[in-house]
C-alpha cells in the first residue's frame, strides 16, 4: 500500500521531491485529506501545499482535482481487485470461496474508506474516469462475474444472467458496506452477525 509521507504544511520538503515520488505523494495526501476531512474538502492546491510543492511541480502530475480523484480511484479497484481475486484463489473457490470474496470486499470498505468513497462516491464527472479509471474498475467486477459464472458451470447455483446476478450481488454487498464505514452497526457483534446472514441468504437465492 502507499507509503506514508511525513510533510507538515508550509514547510519546503527536507529534499525535493524525484518525478515519481511527487505523483504518490500527492495521491497519498489525497487519501489522508479525505480520511480527515472528506472528499469535498479536497483541493489539488491545499494537497500541494501540504508537501510544500509549487504550482508548477503540482500541475505537471494533475491537471485538476477530478484528475487526481481518478487516480485515486483507479488505484482502490486495482486493490479491491486484488483483494476479492486473492480470497476466491485462498478459499478453493465455490460456496466458501465465493462467501471469502464478499467479506474480503466487506473487509476492504471498512480498512480503506477513502479509497471506497472516491470509487462509488459519484465524486468523479464522466470526462475524468480515464482509461486507468475505467480498466481497474471492470476488471473488479469482472471478478465476480467469472466467479459467477464457473459455479454455474459446476452446477452449484442457477443460471441466471451472471452480468444480473454480479450487479444484485454487488448491490447487497455494497449496502453493507456503506452501513459499516459510516458506523451504522458499531458493534463487531452486529457486523458479524449481519455478514453471516447476508452471505448465508444470498447463497440460498442462487439454488
């Protein structure tokens, strides 16, 4: 995951900044600013000056604030992406790999709620979502379609429209994990409880 970057506002930076580090560090301050403050708080100048950067350095990277929430959330499905593939592959696939991949997808909404804000938030107008934007967030999605789609194959659910059944999955997974990161169920116990039934009752909908 991104590196942390210790730079207090208004001071120049110990050492300036290389091309590379400059362009994390910004997405870095980016995630931090939202964590603290939320994503309409975001300004690509306040970023910028945190690091002790100039205008120019600033707008070499990113032209604007929707640019560098592209990234921002291009970055989160690439994670989100591994995270949900890396369950279904540990968990033997099927049944138990399928219900691994919705609490891994639970899991990172909750540990990165930056990131998740940024990907579904709508925070991002259409002219910003790039190709990078746009190739990591289908390619998370794709992996649960072919999860869908090889359990159909073995005869384990139904054989819905697997592009419908991903979007229903989605929907309910997604639920859970907006009442999660905005504290709606702040006891382990109620996370825990709900995330069983949910996973259980999905499952059951599929047969």
């Amino acid at each position: 995951m991104a590196r942390s970057i210790h730079a207090r506002a208004g001071k120049k930076p110990a050492k300036p900044y290389h091309h590379g580090d400059l362009r994390r560090a910004l997405v870095d301050e980016a995630l931090r600013t939202i964590q603290a403050h939320g994503v309409e708080q975001l300004t690509l100048r306040a970023v910028g000056e945190r690091l002790g950067v100039s205008r120019s350095a600033l707008y070499r990277h990113f032209a604007d604030k929707q640019s560098l929430l592209a990234t921002v959330g291009a970055e989160g499905f690439r994670e989100l992406r591994q995270a949900i593939a890396g369950a279904w592959e540990r968990n033997g696939h099927g049944r138990v790999g399928f219900s691994a991949m919705g609490k891994a997808y639970v899991r990172f909404a909750v540990e990165h709620p930056s990131y998740y804000r940024v990907m579904f938030g709508g925070f991002i107008g259409a002219a910003a979502k790039n190709d990078r934007f746009v190739a990591n967030a289908e390619a998370a999605f794709q992996v649960l379609v072919d999860a869908l789609m090889e359990q159909q194959k073995a005869g384990d659910i139904r054989r819905d429209d697997p592009m419908l059944m991903a979007r229903y999955v989605w929907a309910l997974v997604h639920g859970a994990a907006m009442l999660f990161i905005d504290g709606q169920l702040p006891q382990p116990a109620q996370r825990e409880a709900l995330e069983h039934y949910l996973f259980e009752r999905l499952y059951a909908s599929f047969r």
